[in-house]
C-alpha cells in the first residue's frame, strides 16, 4: 500500500490509515521520522521544514530493499565504492543517490581484473563513508572479490656515496583495501598490501676513491616501486643492485617488507614497511577470507 499518488486528491485521514494512526493526528506528526527506511520515503521533509499533504503523495509503511549489482570488468586504480555506484554516467535504475536508505548493494570484482593504486599514499580500494552525502547507514554492502585488489609497492632507497650521502631507506608500501564502513566480503582471491621497497646500500671507503652503494629494489604491487637492476611485478619484489659499496637490498614481495641495505663503511638503509592488506578490519565480516598478505589494521 502506499499513499495517493500526484494529482490524486489526499487527505490528512489517507496519510494516517497507511502509517496505522488513529484520531486524532496532525500534519506535524508525519515528518521524515514517522516513515520506515524506503526509498519511496527518501524525499518526506524533515522537522523543522516547510510539509503540506502534497509532500507525502506515494509514500509507503513498508519497508523497502532495492539490489543494485556492479561488475568492476577491466583493471582500474584508487577505486572509491560510493564514487562508482553513484556515478552520473549511470541511468537512474542502476545509480545510487547518495544519503538515501533502503539498498542492498553488492560489488563484483571479476577474476583476472586488478584493483591497484597509482602511489603508495592512495588507496586500492576504499568503501567510503556513511554521511548524509555518503552512503546511509542502513544501506547493505558486499564484495566479490575473483580478481587481486593490491597496494602499490615502495621505491628502493638510494645507495650512500661515503662520506657525504647516507643509504636511502625503502619506501613503505601501500594499503590494499580501507573500510570505512560496515561490508561483507567473500575474497575468493587476493587482498594484498604493497611491498616495501629495499634499504640502499651503504657507501665505502678506499684510498683511491669512495665506492657507491647499491640502489634497492622496488617493493611488489599494482604499481611497482623503482628502482633496482630487476623489476618489481604485482607479486615479486624487485632485485636490488650489487654495487662497489654495500649491495642494495630487495625489494619486498606482496604484503612483505623490503630487505635492509648491506652496510659498508656506511650503514645501509632500512627497508621499507609492507603496506596493509586492510585498515578497518572491525568493520569487514568476512565471508571467506581468500589470500591475505600483509598486516591489518582494525580501524582505519
């Protein structure tokens, strides 16, 4: 059942028989609260707005749930989940309208497709907030993930020049998946956090001339970290360089920290921390935890 629609007349008594009220009500009485969490509901005003009977034709007592669906199909980076379901390119049927309630949304990573990041201070995957701009707090997420949602890996830090320039340290890797609210996800694949890049090796001394040390080795990820002799991939951290002084250390594989520099005269550089499979793990039910390589945070 559902109120009147437009341009059918409507009566305060038609208003209060869909909501189960009996004499005597009022208009004041039919504010947003009074209505369950329905999309059909979404637009009744709020206390302290202007509200006429007009506001309330086609409103419902009933509770309402509306599956929307969506294929992530080809590879793509910093994958925001609000972002994407409510997309202008998108026709209404399939859009999400930020703030309102009444949805069960499910996401679908296929199997092959990566989710990455473009640098190690942005995020794979992100679901977003609830906000009034965001996603209402009743809405339902879920995750299919067939695919590898992957952090990019840290640079290798630079070798050291005795006296004057110090091995670099690793760069940390990046951060796979952030949950900023409440999802279910069933990871029949791979979360990773991006690997550290690897400590430069530390510079030497000789009587002739000072020796450098070795660059270290990009960390694994989406995005590889640079440099080193041997490429970083999306799961194998990169080689890092041998050089006079002390060698560079490797970079680290998915969800791995990066090797230390050889220390010579100077010391080598750190390596690099892993990044994190997933911050605000506290807010993720896990249907089936897959592979999951690298640390976890329970808040975000």
């Amino acid at each position: 059942m559902t109120t009147p629609s437009p341009g059918q007349p409507i009566s305060l008594s038609q208003v209060a028989s869909e909501l189960g009220d009996s004499a005597p009500y009022s208009l004041s009485q039919y504010y947003k609260p009074a209505w369950p969490a329905n999309p059909a509901n979404a637009s009744v005003p709020t206390p302290g707005q202007p509200i006429s009977l007009s506001d309330l034709h086609d409103r419902t007592s009933a509770p309402g749930i509306i599956p929307l669906s969506y294929t992530i199909s080809s590879p793509t980076q910093n994958l925001n989940l609000l972002t994407y379901a409510t997309s202008p390119s998108r026709p209404a049927p399939t859009r999400y309208t930020a703030g309102t309630p009444g949805y069960s949304i499910e996401f679908t990573i296929s199997p092959g497709v990566v989710v990455g990041s473009a640098a190690t201070g942005q995020d794979a995957l992100v679901t977003s907030s609830d906000s009034p701009t965001g996603w209402h707090p009743d809405v339902t997420l879920s995750l299919i993930n067939q695919g590898t949602i992957s952090g990019a890996g840290g640079d290798g830090g630079n070798g050291g020049l005795f006296p004057s320039i110090p091995a670099g340290d690793g760069g940390d890797g990046g951060d796979g998946l952030v949950a900023q609210r409440s999802i279910t996800i069933d990871n029949n694949s791979t979360i990773a956090g991006g690997g550290g890049g690897g400590g430069g090796g530390g510079g030497t001394f000789t009587p002739f001339a000072p020796l450098s040390g070795g660059v270290g080795g990009g960390g694994a990820g989406q995005s590889v970290g640079a440099p080193g002799p041997s490429g970083a991939t999306l799961t194998t951290g990169g080689t890092g360089a041998t050089a006079g002084g002390g060698n560079g250390g490797d970079g680290g594989n998915a969800g791995s920290a990066g090797q230390a520099g050889v220390t010579s005269t100077q010391p080598g550089g750190a390596g690099g921390a892993a990044g994190a499979y997933a911050r605000g793990t506290s807010n993720i039910t896990w249907q089936s935890t897959g592979t999951r390589q690298g640390p976890s945070q329970p808040t975000v």
